[in-house]
C-alpha cells in the first residue's frame, strides 16, 4: 500500500514513523526542500520538495499509484486541494487537517458525509477539537491518563498508574480476584520495559497498566490500581481558546455529571465571546500563570485544573503552580511532540497533544476496510484498535488458545451483538465478531492474516 503525506511538520512526521513501521510505502511532500530531505533521510523514506496542492507535484510524489492521501500541512486551504486533488485520480481514502473548521464550510469534523459529497474528502479533524475531546474523557474518567472508546462506546481501554499503596502491588496476577468485567492488557514498567502479562507477572508501585473492558466498570476498576476515587466536582480551566472552550462546551453537555466549571481568559473581548456562548460556565477575566491569582480565585480548591493556553511555557508554568497548590489532577496542553520526554520529567501532570491526538485518529486508514478505530498509546508502546471479523477469517469457528495468535496479539473483548464479552482461550471467535485488539507494534502489521 502507497500512502502520500503532504506536510512534514509534527503530525506529519509521526504519521510517516508510525506507518513506516508497518512496512508501508510512504511519500512524504513538503514545500520547504531542507525539511522534506530531512525527514525523508531521518526515516528513511521517498521525499518530494514542493506545494502538495500542485498536481505536478502530487504527480511526482506518485499520486496515481497512492491508496491514502493525507494532507496535514499548516495550511487548510492546501490540504483541503490536495485532497480534492487525489480524488480526481482515484485515490480511496483522502484525510485533511483542518485547524479553522470554517475553512472547509458549515460542516461537523466529526461527519463523513458532506465532505464526501462536496470536498472529496473522507476524513476532516480538527486538531484543537481532537484535544478537547481527549481532555474531556480525562476530567470524566479522572484516575486514568489514558482512555479510548470503542463499539460506540461500550467497550473502553484505559490507562491506569498503580499508587505506593495499593494492596495488589508485588502479588501474582492470578492470585489478586479482580473483577471478570476488565483484564489487564500490558504492563509497562517505570525503567520504560513493556510486557503483555500472563497469571504469574506481577505490578510494581509506579508501573503503567492498561486496561480493557465494559465501559461502565472502568472507573471502578481504575480504583484498584490508583487506590483513591479521585472526586471531581470543581473544574477550573486556564485558557479560553478554541480548546478550553470546547472543554468547558462537552462538560456542560454531559448528561451523566454536572461540574462546577470556571474559565479564566486574558483576553477581555475573548471573555464577553465566552459568557454569551457557554450556558453554565463561569468565565472570568485574568492571568492565570500569576500565583497571587491562582489565591485569590481559589483554583487551588480545584478537583481538576486544565491548561490550555496555546502557549507550551505558560502551560508548564500554570500545571507546575496548580501542582504546588495541591490540585488532585492537572491536565496539560503541550503542542511539541518532541519535547513530550522532558514535561513528563517535570511532573506537569496529564499532558494532551494536539498533535499526536490527531496522528493517532489519523493512523485508522492505514489499515483494511475492517478496521473501525485504531489508537496509538501515548507511549508508543502498543496500540489498539477495533476490528470486525469477516466470515473468511482464518481464526473464525476457532478457540482463541487454538487461533495461533502470536505473542504480542491479544484479543481484548469482543462484542457479539448486544453482549460485551471479556474472552478467555476457550472462547471461541465468530463472524462479524467485532474485537478489541491490542498488540505491540511489531505484531500489528502481520495482523491481516488472521483477521481478514
């Protein structure tokens, strides 16, 4: 499969790592020739220099040979024609970055079906909205750092940091009688090691689990890693762009809890914008990096602070403050990928990056048609994802402990109609099962011979 990336920039060279692990042919276009070359001889990959919404250009980057168009370049108008482009010569999946929305017309993001229809594109993400998401699903499921639903949002993967105290530390996995609703998909350890455990395997105080199962138990079995319910009745967020407003826009419309949310915004027309745009928010003008600020408005009384100035200093400064003050969650807009290993030395807290969230939604059209979803864990260490299994699988009618998967490939859940189930080796997988796949990178491109 050929993939064109138009854009070299952060989303576009964690799009070209990510999917040249998966031994896939990758283009990369970029308009600066000193970028392109770069990233082309740091990966290893084929390079164009020129304005991907040039058809010569597209042309010289193979576009007529391509499957997969993705367009991520700072411009929204570039990605929007190269899409448009693609499709003229018949490319299947076309995917743009839209940072304004309002670039591409009066349409939802998150919808297919005019952008089909008039733009030719199949897929439009808002990176700023993508984040926001991902902070929301933080503030509602505030003991993991990380989450990601599958079959509409019955079945969920989480991360979960196991507390000093918690009674399950340095105990034999088999021996410690959790709940059959979940299971512990992969372990990573404080010195950075990875590991999909079995019943002998045992946490240690620091490590990283990740856990898969139904949605409706995962902040309870998040408690028995993390040992505290983490109480959320006070959201403070620091930044009034587009970010923290659509934060504050999908708390208020959560129908399952109603936060205390206060916006705090240094920019006065900003804040008139967000009083008449937000129903329950309490929008407040001020410096939310002066710490005789965090006293006087009591954010240090905050459950969760939120920091999303757009500023990656200011954000770091704010979490490091909100921190100090004894906020039980900081979550923390960062907007370089590569600097991500020195924020988690700070301690800044949760971190969410716009960037490598829309990378992460980006990388489903990589895969066959099967595939609905597909995530990149945080850690690059693994990824799951959501897979209908067609009749002609070569693993249908088998058990999963006869289907030899390989190690590394670990079926999560399945959903089979209206039932979740959490498998064990005698289950048993059936047609248009859909499963819950998680799997370590080198496994994951060798999937397609088991499930398709």
């Amino acid at each position: 499969m050929q993939i064109v990336i138009v854009g070299g920039g952060d989303v576009g060279y964690q799009l070209a790592k990510d999917l040249k692990n998966k031994k896939l042919k990758i283009v990369v276009v970029d308009k600066d020739p000193a970028t392109a070359r770069l990233l082309g001889d740091s990966l290893d990959l084929a390079f164009v220099a020129g304005n991907g919404a040039n058809l010569d250009v597209l042309e010289k980057a193979g576009i007529r040979s391509a499957q997969i168009l993705i367009a991520v370049t700072e411009s929204d108008e570039v990605n929007i024609i190269a899409c448009m482009i693609a499709k003229t010569f018949g490319v299947r999946h076309t995917v743009a970055r839209v940072r304004d929305p309002e670039s591409a017309g009066s349409i939802d993001v998150d919808t297919r079906g005019l952008t089909q229809t008039q733009l030719q594109i199949d897929l439009i993400i808002s990176p700023k909205k993508t984040a926001a998401q991902e902070i929301a699903k933080r503030v509602l499921f505030p003991d993991a750092t990380e989450v990601e639903e599958y079959a509409d949002g019955r079945v969920m993967h989480m991360a979960v940091n196991v507390a000093s105290n918690a009674e399950l530390v340095d105990r034999p996995l088999r021996d410690l009688g959790l709940p059959k609703d979940f299971l512990i998909a992969g372990i990573r350890r404080k010195d950075g090691t990875f590991l999909m455990p079995g019943g002998r395997d045992r946490l240690g105080e620091g490590d990283k689990v990740y856990l898969v199962g139904k949605s409706e138990i995962m902040n309870k079995a998040a408690r028995f890693f993390h040992r505290t319910d983490t109480g959320i009745e006070r959201v403070v967020i620091l930044g009034g762009a587009e970010i923290g407003f659509s934060v504050a826009s999908l708390l208020e419309a959560n129908k399952q809890k109603s936060f205390f949310i206060k916006l705090i915004e240094k920019d006065e027309e900003r804040v008139d914008l967000l009083n008449r745009s937000l129903g329950r928010t309490l929008v407040v003008q001020g410096d939310g990096t002066d710490l005789c600020y965090f006293n006087e408005e009591e954010i240090a009384e905050a459950d969760v602070l939120v920091v999303a100035t757009g500023d990656d200093r200011i954000n770091v400064v704010a979490s490091l403050l909100g921190r100090k003050l004894g906020v039980k969650k900081v979550i923390t807009e960062i907007t370089r990928i590569r600097y991500a290993p020195l924020y988690r030395s700070l301690e800044v807290g949760d971190t969410v990056n716009p960037h490598l969230s829309t990378a992460a939604k980006i990388l489903r059209y990589s895969r066959r048609g099967d595939v609905l979803s597909l995530s990149l864990l945080q850690d690059e260490v693994a990824e799951t994802m959501e897979w209908v299994l067609p009749p002609t699988a070569a693993v249908v009618g088998k058990k999963i402990a006869a289907a030899g998967l390989p190690h590394g490939l670990l079926v999560g859940t399945i959903v089979r109609g209206s039932k979740v189930i959490i498998p064990d080796g005698d289950t048993r997988l059936e047609a248009d099962d859909h499963l819950i796949l998680f799997s370590t990178p080198e496994v994951s491109a060798r999937m397609e011979r088991y499930f398709t």
